[in-house]
C-alpha cells in the first residue's frame, strides 16, 4: 500500500455509504494523529487499538451518525504521494468558510488548520474534511 491515509480515510468513507458503525484500519502513528484530529473536531465518536486474528496492530474507528446521516459530508486526500502540498501558515485553507477543517501535518504534530493558524505554523496538508 503507497498511500497509508488515502486508505484510511477511504475504509471511512466507504463504511459511512454503508451505514456501518465501525471500520478496521491497520495501525500507525500518524493514521493515529489524524485520528486525533478528527475525534477532536467531533467528525467521529473515538477509536481505540487492538489486533487482529493474526495478531496485526489495527485501530478500530467509531463512526459518527446525527439523526442517521454521516458526520462526515465529505472527505478528500490533498497530498498525495505523487503530489505533495507544503502550504505556509498565510496560505493554509480554511474548508467551507471554516465549516469543514483541514488536516496539517507540521513540525509541531499533526493539528487542524485554526490550531496550526494559532500556532502560526505551516506544513503538509493532509486531507480536507466537511
């Protein structure tokens, strides 16, 4: 697997179209900050680690429904492997007029584009979410 994120966030998108409560994704640090992210900006209900048959790490993420719609409306990888976006703190977007949040990866951890304006920090943007 090249794009460890992408799979990610496509395992949530996926398990949302399908109504499930929670998804199963292999674990690492860095899909366990974006989880951070998302938990914190209340887009899902946690996720905690186990392992699976095998013994594998995996992260068991707790999706988010309001009156049976996903949370989550809409999400999208921005950098991409082939493709990555270093933007400035000037230039970190704010999603849907600050309705949606964007995922920053900066020499501080991984935070949400208004903690990474507050901090005045810029980096990698991950992904969008509304």
């Amino acid at each position: 697997m090249n794009d460890p994120i992408g799979d990610m966030l496509t395992r949530i998108r996926n398990a949302q179209m399908r109504g499930k409560s929670t998804v199963t994704t292999p674990a690492s640090k860095m899909r366990a900050r974006v989880l951070d992210v998302l938990a914190d900006e209340g887009y899902i209900r946690g996720y905690e680690a186990s392992s699976d048959r095998q013994g594998h790490p995996t992260i068991e993420i707790s999706l988010k429904y309001y009156e049976g719609v996903p949370v989550i409306r809409e999400v999208k990888r921005v950098s991409k492997p082939g493709r990555r976006v270093y933007l400035g703190v000037k230039d970190v977007p704010s999603v849907r007029q600050g309705l949606g949040v964007s995922i920053v990866s900066t020499s501080r951890g991984v935070m949400s584009d208004a903690n990474a304006r507050a901090a005045n920090v810029g980096g990698e943007v991950l992904c969008t979410v509304f």
